[in-house]
C-alpha cells in the first residue's frame, strides 16, 4: 500500500483518521474537574520530546491521519510550542493532514495567537466555563478571566478558520450560565460544544452531584433559542445544532448520555507517548519505547500503530457513581 492512505482500520471497521496528542501534563490551571489541587507531574525525561512528538505525528500522517489535535495540560505553556505547531503544520504538504487543530485554555493566547495561525493551526478550541471573575477563579483555582477574554480576543484577530469554545457543565456550580455563554459565542460569532463531566482521575468534588447532562443543557437553552439538530460534522464527538439567524453552532459532547463509540474515528498520545485507544479503557501501546529504542525507524512505528488497530475496543463505559474508574487525569490523556 503507498503513503498516505488510509491503513489504520479497526476490528469494527472504523477508520482512525484523528490524532489528539498531549504534548505536557502541566498546566498553569487547576480546573476543579480536571485536576487536583496539588498535582505531580511527570519527570521531565517521561515526556516526549518535541523531536519525537514530530516523529510520530509523521507517522501517523504517513498513515492516513487527516486530522490532529494538539492538547494537553495546557499545550501553550510548552517550550517551544510554536516552533512545534509548524513542523507538523508543513505535514500537510507531505502526508494526508489536511487539518491542525489546538485545545487550549487561552491564557497564553494573546502572546501565541498569531503565530499559530502562521503555523498552518486552522481551528482553536478554548475552554471557557464562566463568565464571572469569581466564579472563574474558583472552577479553575489560579485561571484569571481577562486574561482569557483577552486571549479570545487575540484569537479572533489572528484569524483562525473557525474558533470553539468548551464548556464543562456542572450543577451547583456553572449550569445558570448556560445561556449566557452562548450569547456570548454569537456576540462574538464563535461556536460553543457544552460537556458532560467525565469520571477522569481523582479530583476533590463528588462528580454524581455536580453531574449535569447535555439534555437539561439542551432544555435550558431551547427555553431561550430557536435551535435545529445539524448534519455538521469536525470528526470530533460533538452532535451539533444550529441558531436560527447565528452562524454559531452549538455542540454538545455527552459521553454518559449519548454514546459517541460507534462512530470513533480517533487514538490518543499521551504525554508519555502511550497510544490510548480509547478514553474510557486502559488498552494502550507504549510507542515512546519504540521510538526510542529504535531510533528513526519510522517504518516500525508505523506497523506498531498498524497492529494497534487490532486492540482498539469497542467503545467506553463511564459510570459517574464510581469514582474515578480511570486513574488517569485528562491532563495525562490529553482532552
Ligand atoms: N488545557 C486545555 C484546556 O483546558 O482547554 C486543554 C486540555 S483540557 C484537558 C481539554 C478539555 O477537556 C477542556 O475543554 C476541559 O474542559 C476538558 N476536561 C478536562 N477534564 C474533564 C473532565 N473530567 N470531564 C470533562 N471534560 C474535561
Ligand atoms: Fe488545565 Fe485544561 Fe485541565 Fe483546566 S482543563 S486544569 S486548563 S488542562
């Protein structure tokens, strides 16, 4: 078979054609739902490197991968992360990328933003959960919100293809907001996907409680806005509608209450360069050893990735009452 075409095909029949790589675990938040307030992060030589990131992200593009998602921890407190965002941007002149993409949590936007965009990123999704100064201050312990309006801002300017906000929903916490933070994704003509909170890791709140699924956002938000069920689709698990008289969409990411698993089109890197794949299960393939105990060997990272196909499972198994059935952080994992 030649490059660049699609060879990654699971047992199910599905297509793995998205990349989502975590590039740090570190972060200069510590959103309530995400990460404890005190965290150990991995030492430094765990990580990959900037080099190795590339090498693989290459051969996953060599293997039919069309999209990949840079994230973290928040990827834009990583050295040098410019630099990295246009080595893999010129990919797409070479293998079968066609989109870059990037999560972030936008403080460091308004010093990154433009050199994105340079760097061939075509869409940004930055999280923004509140919009109140207090109140963001204490879902993300250390985040300040100017600083991320601001970063928002400089995204808009920079001129990105399209730009999305994440909001993870929990109640007693950020669920009356619902609908102001869509306002504000028109008024600035963005589009916004609400999330379930997802059992990842151990963190201080009990999540059955502060759980808030995408149906009563769903509900809040129609007592407000016209909204039509849309046929579009980024290759993400979002099922979207679409405003009357808005280009915004609103999406809804809901992996308790509607299963997104048989249409999975997508792996994870950790941090340390395990292949994950699948959010909610332990199958994994250490690709980090591979890389470097063979260094350069692209041809046999690349079977690596090839034979992984065969343990991708058929899809997750979120229970939110059992806390926390994945140990792993979605720092570590990359969300
Ligand atoms: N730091 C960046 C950011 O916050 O956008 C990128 C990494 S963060 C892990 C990616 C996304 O995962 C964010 O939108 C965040 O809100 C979401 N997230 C983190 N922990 C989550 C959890 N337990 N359940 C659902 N979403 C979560
Ligand atoms: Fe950091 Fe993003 Fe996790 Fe918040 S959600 S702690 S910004 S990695």
């Amino acid at each position: 078979m030649s490059e660049n075409q699609a060879q990654l095909i699971d047992r199910f029949g599905r297509k793995v054609t998205y990349v989502r790589m975590s590039i740090t675990d570190r972060c200069d938040f510590r959103c309530v739902y995400c990460m404890d307030e005190e965290m150990t992060f991995l030492p430094r030589e765990q990580v990959l490197t900037l080099e190795e990131v590339i090498f693989l992200m290459r051969a996953f593009c060599e293997l039919g991968v069309e999209k990949v998602r840079i994230t973290g921890g928040e990827p834009l407190v990583r050295r040098n992360v410019d630099w990295l965002m246009a080595e893999i941007g010129k990919l797409k002149h070479t293998t079968a990328l066609k989109e870059l993409t990037l999560t972030t949590n936008g403080s460091q936007l308004r010093k990154y933003a433009t050199h994105l965009v340079e760097a061939g990123v075509d869409r940004i999704n930055i999280s923004l959960d509140s919009l109140k100064k207090d109140r963001f201050k204490a879902l993300t312990r250390t985040g300040d919100l100017d600083t991320v309006l601001d970063g928002i801002d400089a995204a808009k300017q920079a001129g990105f293809k399209r730009i999305k906000l994440n909001a993870v929903i929990m109640k007693g916490r950020n669920e009356d907001e619902v609908i102001d933070l869509a306002l504000f994704a028109i008024k600035n003509n963005l589009d916004i996907s609400y999330i379930e909170e997802m059992p990842l890791g151990h963190v201080t709140h009990q999540r059955e409680e502060s759980f808030c699924s995408s149906d009563e956002v769903l509900e809040t938000l129609q007592t407000a806005f016209q909204l039509h069920q849309s046929t579009s689709k980024t290759g993400g698990p979002s099922r979207y509608y679409q405003l009357a008289d808005s280009e915004s969409k609103i999406g809804f990411i809901s992996p308790h209450s509607h299963n997104f698993c048989e249409s999975c089109n997508r792996v994870r890197v950790t941090t340390e360069g395990r292949l994950l794949l699948c959010l909610g299960q332990e199958d994994s393939v250490d690709l980090r050893g591979i890389i470097r105990r063979y260094p350069g060997d692209i041809e046999r990272l690349k079977q690596a990735i090839i034979d992984s196909m065969d343990i991708k499972p058929e899809g997750h198994d979120f229970n939110i009452s059992e806390q926390p059935i994945i140990f792993r952080h979605m720092s570590v994992t990359g969300g």
